[in-house]
C-alpha cells in the first residue's frame, strides 16, 4: 500500500484547494455532531458527524505524511475527497434541515437531503467528463479474446495498451487478462511502460498495425492483439 500510495494517478476536481474544502466538509460535521451533543439532532447526526471528522483526520494524516515524511503523493491525499465531500454534503444539508422550521416539520422533509446533496454535488463533479463506454468495451473484448479467440494465452502473459488513461489498462490487464497484482503492476502505475515484459499486447486496430504486424490474434474492427515483439520493432 506504501509503494501503491507513490503513484501521483490523474485526478483533477472542479476545486483546486484540497485542505480547505476538507477543513470546511469537516466543520459541517463537527457542527452536526454538537448538534447531536446539545440535544437538538438525531442519533444519526453523531454518525455522520463521527464519520466526518474521521474522515477528515485520514487526509490531514496523509498530507501531513506527504509533506513532512514524502511518503505518499498529490493523488494519495485527493483520492479521499470523493468520501469527505460527500460527507459534507450530508452533513451540512443535515444541518440546514435542522435550523429551518418549514422544512423540519413537514413531512416529506426526508427527500429534501437527496435532492439537494445531488444538486450541489452537480457543481463538483460535472468536470467528470471521460467517457466510460470505450473503457467498457476494452474490457469486455479482452475478457472474449482471452476466453475464446486467443491462443497461448495465459494469465499474466498479455496486456491491454487501448486508452490514454493508464489506469484503464491497468484494470482491464488485471481482470480481463488476469494478470497479477505484482511488482510489474505497481510499476506500471509508478511510470513504467505497460508493454515491457508482455507477450501480447491489445492495442486499438489501425492501418498502421494491420500492415506492420502479419500476426494478429482475436481482431475486430476496433481492436486487434498482436505480439509485443511486432510494436517493439516498429
């Protein structure tokens, strides 16, 4: 998890400063949990309250880590903040429930902290734009090619180089093509080429591919496996 936590991955949020949108989340739950102290909130306010400053403590500690001891990365520390700002959604529209009377007493004031806690995660996470569909497909196609059409294959023995996301081909090499979660693996997410030590490699069918490398395995329109060997060389 120590070597895991060293990848600075691609993680880009529609906020830039991480600490102060962590410090504020945990305000709201710390507000909610004196709530709960002061007789004026529900049980599960001191959950979410609790969960919130727990929350809370896990990124301080690890940016504390990153900076004072370099352990870690920018991306080991962001990676919490799809809980905290979830959290603190919750926890503030809690609060908001709370303090407004014409809200508290009506009775259909439950579907209040959905819809708002969607409304307001709108604004945060519709920078969120990569589209999943080609992850999807890469995916599905590796696993039919690694069951059905490709010979000599074997886990471990092939990987997947079809998105510009290395994270993508990192799964799909993990699960399709059920490589194992070794050292190679970590290095891939610490820079190291996905292709190095492979046997077969499935990249995105091209012109280019179809005339540089007569040996192709499990092909459709859109991708092809082939021999490492075969991009190596070209």
């Amino acid at each position: 998890m120590r070597a895991i936590s060293g990848n600075d991955g691609y993680l880009v949020f529609g906020y830039s400063h991480v600490l102060l949108v962590a410090i504020l989340c945990g305000a709201a739950g710390a507000f909610n949990l004196y709530r709960r102290f002061a007789g004026r909130a529900e049980y599960v306010d001191a959950v979410l309250g609790c969960a919130m400053l727990a929350g809370v403590g896990l990124v301080l500690l690890q940016f504390a880590a990153l900076t004072l001891h370099g352990d870690g990365s920018a991306y080991a520390v962001k990676k919490h903040m799809f809980l905290l700002v979830t959290l603190g959604l919750i926890n503030l529209v809690r609060v908001i429930v709370g303090y407004v009377p014409a809200i508290k007493d009506r009775g259909d004031a439950r579907l209040l902290a959905p819809i708002a806690a969607g409304v307001m995660s709108f604004f945060i996470l519709r920078v969120f734009n990569w589209p999943v569909a080609p992850i999807v497909n890469a995916m599905s196609y590796a696993e039919q090619a690694a069951r059905f059409n490709l010979p000599d294959f074997a886990a471990g023995n092939t990987v997947d180089d079809t998105s510009p996301l290395l994270l993508s081909n990192v799964i799909t090499s993990l699960t399709s093509f059920e490589h194992p979660f070794d050292g190679q693996a970590i290095g891939w997410l610490q820079g190291k080429k996905i292709r190095d030590g492979a046997k077969f490699v499935m990249v995105p069918r091209t012109p280019e591919i179809d005339k540089n490398c007569g040996e192709r395995f499990a092909e459709n329109e859109q991708f092809v496996i082939v021999g490492a060997a075969c991009l190596h060389s070209n």
